[in-house]
C-alpha cells in the first residue's frame, strides 16, 4: 500500500518523457530490397531543394510533401538523417525556396502564403528563429500572383547579381518577375516583366498544363539553361540558351523533349527537376521528383536520382530515401505471431494497385533477428496475409478472444464493419478460418478495432476509433470465451478529434493502468491520461507529453523490446515512423531530473511484476533484475 501511494504521488509530478522519431530503427527486407531506413514516412508528391544549412560543406536536403511541412535530412557523409518532420514550424505551404536574399550571411525562406491565395511570404531566419517578415509586393505595392499549381523557382537569369523570379503558367508559358531592389525592411521587390518570357510555348493551343522548372548551366557555356517539367510530359523539356550569361536567349526551336538522352526520365507526369553535386565530384548530378500530372498519380517511386557519368545522366535509383512507402493510409501492428519471443509486424494498406481490384491487403513481415546495432530486422513473408477481398484501409488486430491460448484476427475497414478470424490452428500452426462480421457492428465508415478489458471483468471490450471521430464502446455481455459485443456509446469518454480516431491502449506513463493514445486525422496525437484504476478508468485528456509531428490520419501501435520502447505510426503518405520514448538520464525512471529513492520504488516494482521495458533497464543488459536494482543504487550512491 505504501508502494502504491508513493508511486501515485512520483507520478503527480514527473515531467514528461522525451518522445524521438527514430531515423535508425529497423530494417525490412523486401523484394530483396533491404531498407536501411524503413520507418521514415512515405512521400506523396514531394517538392526538395539541395541547401547547406549548418555550412559543413555538405548539402542538406529539405523535402515538402503534400501535407504541407517541411522534412529536414541533415547530409553526414552522403547518409540523410531527418533532423526535422516539420521544419521551423511551416505549415500548408505549396512551395518553398531557401536562399540569403539579402547577403547577411543567414538565409531567409520564401514560401507560398498562406494569407492570399497566389502570394508570395517572405520569412528571415536568424539565432532567434523563423520570422515572418511580409508579404512580397512590387513597386506599385500590389501583391504578386502565381498559379498554385505551379512550381516557381529563383535564378539570376540576367547576371546582375540577384535571384530573378520564374512562375510557370497553365498554358504553358514562363511568367518573368525581375528583382528591381529591396524595400525598407530589406525585402526583395519583384516586378512581372513578362508572362510570355522569351516567347517559349511549351505545349500546344489545344492543351495547357502545370509546371515546375529550374535553371541550370548544361553544355558548360557559362550562361542558365532551363530545364522544365509539365503536367502532360512524362519525361523532361530542355530549353537551351543559346544567348550568354548576360543576354539570355531561348526559343521553340531549341527544346528537347526526352531527358536525360539516355534513359530518359517516364512517369505519371509533371516532374521536378533539381541538379546538385551530391556526390563532390565537380559536376552536377540530376534528382526528380514526380508531382504527378496527366499520366496519373504516382505515389511510391516517386525520388530519382541520377548520376553523372561524363555528361551521362545514369539513373541510380528511383527511391533516393530508402523508406517503405505503400501508397495511403496504413495501419501497422506489432504482434509475436510465432510465439517465438520476438515482434513481427503486419501492416494494413489501404489499397494495391498491383490487382484488379484495388483493395487493401495484410503485409506480414517476420521479425527475423537483430542488426550488429541490436536493431529488429523483419523481412517480407507475404504481402497478402488473409487472401480475401476485405475493402480497403484495412486494420488488423491480434487478440486472443476466445482464451483458448492462440491468438485471433479481427480486421476493421473503410466500410465501417469488423471480420472475424478464428485461429482454429495452434500458437505455433495457426488457422485463420473466417467467421464474417462481427454481428450488430457497422458504424457506416472506418472501423479502427483496439480490444481492452475496459470493465476489469476478465473478458475483451472493444474500443472502436471511426471516421467522424468519436469512439464507440462495445461491452462485451458475453463470456470471456464467447463474445457478445453491445453497443453501449458512440461518444466513449467524450472523445472526439474531429476525424479519422484510432486507439492505442497502452501504460504509457508507467503508472500500472491503461492510458489511451488516439490518433487522428488532422496531424495529432491525443493523450488520455487513466486518472482512475483497472477497475474504475477515468480518461482525461491531458498535454503531459509532447509528440512530433507525423502526418495525417495517423494509427497506432506499441513497442517494447530490450533495445527500445516506443510506437509506430502509421500515416496518410503511405509510410511509417517509430517513435521513441526516452528519459532524460540513466536512472531517471521518472524523469524528474533526479535519480532518488523514487526511481528505486518504481523499478523494484517493475522487476517484481516480470516487466521488461527498456527505459528501465539501468545496466542495459535486455533484462530487468535485480542487477539493474543494484546498478541503480550505486548510481545513487556515486552522486
């Protein structure tokens, strides 16, 4: 009883635990692709720019995707490590462009805005952070306007020593905004010189498309080439100059329309062109991204790098940041499947395009060892677990409902109903015999199961996160061996996020109840601290912990090995993140910023209830015991 209470009164003032996304977690193998960093979210539509923001003479990369942020990758000897998921805190911007405008050694970032549709933002970055400065105007203090389908791009076209601005049109012309100076507040004025820029007309009169364009010195003649990718072209456009640096000169009679010449870029459409010397080996390498255009969309596949070979554009890969994307929505698990002592992983798609029809399908990858770095390393078993046409944005759930000592499979879907798997097999054999639906359950649209004892009755309740947002209870009035699932709210708890809830039951605090997770649809993470007991939960939502941002309709799952504790999301992208929970110091158990009899108090409490949790384990040797009790102690006593 004293444990107890001192437990509840260390947990009334802990400080919140640090939550990490994970860039080094895991490794899938795939298709006999190994995934060196698989966990790093998809990309849908991705928009990048090559910038040396910490100035260590390598390029950083900086991707916007299409839900609006920025991600960060930090170049280390040519390995990216995403630094940020949500750069400087921009959000819902359209395009973005990183350059020191006006040469005080710190860069300022021009963006779409977010305050007039078609205007141009303008941000200074310096030791206190993202600032916004203004709106960018001309010298008749009128707003610019630029098509927000396009991709605009800077470039001192004219040699005098400032970035000129570049904006595609629908019918396929060039818009010219010359620099002309700087207003007071050191912001660049941009004046439209021309929307027909050296009379180049990319596509026909009967046709019009989006585009996105850089500039580029191709043939080594010291003057900017254009290079151009539209909504109608699979490959890209080059537009030679055949003017000079000072005098440019382009026109329809100098465009190529396949490049690179060998092995030419061909996709859904509408592509980015970027060239960098990624590699520092004294020329420019070639990278696209495809937006997707008339061809199409095309959502995995979608980061191509080229090389340069001696002027030979070598395609390398098309998936530079190697992550597991799968094209929407998933919904990962992690579950000993095997019983084996191990996680392996399924993960729930919202749909495969591979086969007629497009529905969504069970990948269950094994979890067959560690790395030399103690990281799991799972590998594709198959990529249709179940067999069966379930709709799509499906979501698995491994629960052994029937206590007979194997586990079962519940599958939720978009349609908003439940199937109901027997494993009719053993632990070790199992037999998944389908059962239909569980009866009296259809909430009209994305059914997200998560099983919990919520009545502490000794039988599964069901938690049902749906599209609306709200959570539906279902009490289980049958038996611990034979379910019977009513309806006892549609509004469990008063929760709702606004759409697209899923529910991770989880002790996330460390304080022996169950709290609740609940992901959304709009970029959040709920958390729904269990102020009650096994007996009595009481959910209140609460902002003790702080998690990065992940991405739309996002789902849940827990894990906890010897080497990490933490979950994994799935997101809107199609991809997955792992995110870690950490303390700030050893032995901080509670992270309260200090190693005392408090943490002894947990830990003992831990180790005598067999957990293994691995921000616990104090001499990191995968084994809570009484070792690490003792390690403990003398951490104390050293201090």
């Amino acid at each position: 009883m004293i444990i107890v209470l001192i437990r509840l009164l260390v947990f009334s003032i802990v400080f919140p635990y640090q939550f990490t996304i994970e860039h080094d977690f895991g490794k899938i193998i795939s298709n006999s692709i190994e995934y060196e960093n698989p966990f790093l979210g998809g990309f849908n539509k991705p928009k990048i720019q090559w910038t040396d923001w910490n100035n260590d003479g390598f390029v950083d990369l900086f991707l916007l995707d299409e839900d609006g942020h920025i991600r960060y990758f930090l170049n280390e000897n040519q390995n990216y490590i995403l630094q940020s998921t949500k750069f400087l805190d921009l959000s819902n911007i359209l395009w973005f462009f990183i350059y020191d405008f006006d040469n005080d050694s710190n860069y300022e970032i021009i963006t779409s805005s977010t305050l007039y549709p078609g205007g141009v933002s303008y941000y200074r970055y310096n030791i206190d952070g993202l600032i916004y400065i203004s709106e960018i105007i001309d010298n008749n203090n009128n707003y610019l306007d630029i098509d927000e389908s396009m991709v605009p791009t800077f470039a001192d076209i004219d040699g005098d020593g400032d970035l000129d601005l570049f904006s595609g049109n629908i019918i396929g012309t060039l818009n010219f905004f010359e620099n002309v100076g700087y207003n007071n507040n050191n912001v660049p004025i941009f004046n439209l010189e021309s929307n027909y820029w050296q009379e180049i007309y990319i596509v026909g009169q009967s046709r019009h498309g989006s585009s996105a364009i850089s500039f580029i010195d191709l043939d080594n003649d010291s003057d900017l080439d254009l290079s151009w990718g539209d909504y109608f072209q699979q490959s890209l456009y080059i537009v030679w100059n055949i003017g000079d640096q000072l005098n440019p000169h382009m026109d329809n009679d100098n465009i190529i329309s396949q490049f690179p010449y060998e092995n030419p870029v061909n996709t859904a459409g509408l592509n980015l062109p970027s060239f960098i010397d990624i590699d520092n080996d004294s020329d420019n390498d070639l990278f696209v991204t495809t937006l997707s255009g008339a061809y199409g969309y095309q959502l995995t596949n979608n980061f191509m790098y080229y090389e340069n070979v001696d002027n030979n554009y070598l395609l390398q890969t098309n998936n530079f940041i190697e992550t597991i994307d799968l094209l929407s929505d998933v919904n990962p698990k992690f579950v000993d499947i095997d019983f084996d002592g191990d996680l392996d992983l399924f993960v729930g798609t919202n749909y495969d395009p591979s086969s007629f029809p497009w529905i969504g399908k069970i990948i269950f990858y094994e979890n067959i060892g560690i790395d030399l770095d103690n990281n799991p390393i799972w590998e594709m078993h198959t990529n249709d677990f179940i067999d069966l046409d379930l709709g799509n944005n499906l979501f698995p759930e491994f629960i052994d409902i029937d206590y007979d000592n194997d586990l079962d499979l519940f599958i939720g879907n978009y349609n908003g109903v439940i199937h109901y798997f027997e494993n009719i097999g053993t632990v070790y054999n199992q037999n998944f015999e389908y059962n239909g639906t569980i009866e009296n359950i259809d909430i009209q649209g994305y059914s997200a199961p998560e099983f919990i004892d919520i009545d502490n009755d000794d039988d599964y309740d069901l938690l049902l996160g749906s599209i609306d947002g709200n959570i539906y209870f279902y009490e289980n009035v049958g038996s611990k061996y034979d379910f019977d699932f009513d309806l006892q709210s549609t509004n469990y708890n008063n929760i709702n996020v606004n759409s697209r809830s899923t529910i991770l039951s989880v002790d996330i605090d460390f304080d022996n109840d169950e709290d609740l997770l609940i992901g959304s649809g709009n970029n959040n993470i709920f958390y729904y601290n269990n102020l009650g007991d096994g007996n009595n939960p009481q959910f209140e939502l609460t902002s003790d912990f702080t998690f990065p941002y992940l991405g739309n309709n996002i789902s849940l799952d827990y894990y906890e090995s010897c080497e990490q504790t933490g979950f994994i999301s799935g997101i809107s992208t199609g991809g997955m993140y792992f995110t870690s929970i950490k303390t700030d110091f050893q032995g901080d158990i509670n992270n309260d910023n200090s190693i005392n009899i408090f943490d002894i108090i947990i830990l003992v409490e831990s180790v005598l209830n067999g957990e293994n949790i691995s921000v616990f384990d104090i001499n990191f040797d995968c084994v809570l015991d009484i070792s690490d009790i003792i390690e403990l102690i003398n951490l104390i006593l050293s201090t």
